[in-house]
C-alpha cells in the first residue's frame, strides 16, 4: 500500500510515520493516513497513532493497517502533570503531543519517521530524503516565543534560517536522541522536564517541536537540509465536506490542507 509506485520510490529510504491524535482528529485522521499513502514518495514501513485509549482510533487503526499505541507508554507523564494554562486557555494537551512526537524515537523502527499532525492533509507528493539530504517543508512566520525557549533549552540562539513549523516533518531517531541528550546535559533533568521548566507559561506559544528539532539540526549540518516551502492551506471546514474536485483544484497552488476546524483553547479546569 503506498510502496508500489516505480523504481524511483523502491530505491528511496524507507520510513515509518507517528501521528498523535484523539477522537476530535476523527474527522480528518482517516484522509491524513490515505494521503499519506497516496502522496509521501518513499516506501511506508508502518505507521503509529498515537492517542489516549480509544475504541474509536483502535478500531480505526485496525480498518487503515495502522499500529494503535496508547499515549500512556510513550513518556512517564501525562498531559495532567504539565499544567500549562491561565483562566482562558488551556495548552497542556497541546504541549504534551509535541513531548509525544519527540520521544517517537522510542516508539518506530525505522531509521527516519515521518511526524505528521492528524489536521493536515497532503494533497501532492512529497519527498523528505533526496541525495542523501532531508528534505524540511517550512513558511516564513513563527512565534517569537519558540526561540525563547530554544535559546533557554540549548544555551545558543537558533539559527532560524525560516520557519519549520508546518504540521509535519521527518526526524531521524538518532539525530533527534542527540538533540534530547544535549538538552539532558545542559539541564541536568531529564529533557522532557526541561522543556516544561523552560516554557514562559504566561504565553500561550511557548515551545515547538518542530523549530526545535530542525533549528538544532541546521547548527550541526546546515549543508545536509533542503528547505521547501510548504504552501499550506488552512480550511476552517470539515475535511469530510470537500470535493475530489476541489481538492484537485487546491493541489494547482497547495501542498497540503490543514482543517483547524475544532478549538485549539479551551477554558481551564478550576483550582
């Protein structure tokens, strides 16, 4: 599924993907694990969602020949012992999927993985290794507060050549080990407790996976990434509600669609 497509994709890398979701990202998820097959040119060894227990994803994992893993058995915390809100939001649930991504190094197989958010959906083909280079989809606006907390965790500014915050990205599990110990080394605390302890959490965009990983791999080895533009799309509509058609259509200008359509904050459990 997803591997026969020519010569050219049998000779590329093969790569697992992990895409963190719950039973809000229902409405998307089965058109992100489709697409995923249907548009990422190289071989899909297996792919991993991981979510809080949920008959709806196992079942759904069962139907798509996807590996369910309970979010429990990726970190020794939950998303309760982060208390990242105020009176009007809530980011903790937010913060704890990216802590999930970071730790997929402990969760595939292969060499390289593909992390992939359960809003977003590609709609042309994408190439993440070519000639031996990884390939970083990117935009050109961030959150000034992501480099904050990188400059707190890794003790250097972040070379921010552009933005790699864009709802997916291929990590390699050793090179995303390195970035964790040295994160250790610093802080002296395991790297997960680093980053909560490291988050102004007074600002509600107080870390990212993404410019982390990727701003700690252009220090190292600039020379071994490729920066695209991602030319994504934001729809504030059901993914189930677009056309073949229209998709089509958006393909003509976009790489992938990102449906926001549920509420990123949510008002804060009481004291």
């Amino acid at each position: 599924m997803g591997v026969q497509r020519g010569l050219q994709i049998n000779s590329a890398p093969m790569i697992d993907v992990l895409i963190p979701a719950i039973e809000k990202d229902m409405g998307t998820l089965p058109l992100v694990i489709d697409n995923i097959r249907r548009y990422v040119q190289h071989p899909i060894g297996r792919i991993y969602i991981v979510s809080p227990a949920s008959n709806k994803i196992r079942k759904l994992c069962s139907n798509k020949n996807c590996i369910f893993v309970n979010e429990r058995t990726v970190l020794p915390i939950t998303k309760n012992d982060i208390h990242y809100h105020s009176s009007r939001w809530d980011r903790s649930g937010w913060l704890y999927q990216q802590l999930l991504k970071m730790n997929g190094d402990h969760i595939v197989k292969a060499k390289h993985f593909l992390v992939m958010d359960a809003d977003t959906v590609l709609i042309k083909p994408h190439s993440f290794i070519v000639e031996n280079k990884t390939v970083f989809y990117c935009r050109d606006w961030s959150q000034p507060e992501y480099f904050n907390t990188y400059r707190k965790l890794l003790g250097k500014k972040a070379p921010r050549p552009r933005s790699f915050v864009t709802h997916y990205m291929l990590f390699e599990k050793s090179k995303l080990s390195a970035l964790k110990k040295k994160i250790e080394a610093i802080h002296q605390l395991p790297w997960y407790k680093a980053v909560i302890s490291n988050i102004n959490k007074k600002k509600q965009f107080g870390f990212s996976e993404y410019e982390t990983y990727a701003n700690f791999m252009y220090t190292k080895s600039p020379g071994s990434m490729i920066l695209k533009s991602a030319i994504n799309k934001s729809l504030n509509i059901n993914a189930s509600s677009l056309k073949e058609h229209e998709i089509r259509k958006l393909a003509l200008k976009y790489r992938s669609l990102s449906f926001h359509k549920r509420k990123i904050y949510s008002k804060a459990p009481k004291a």
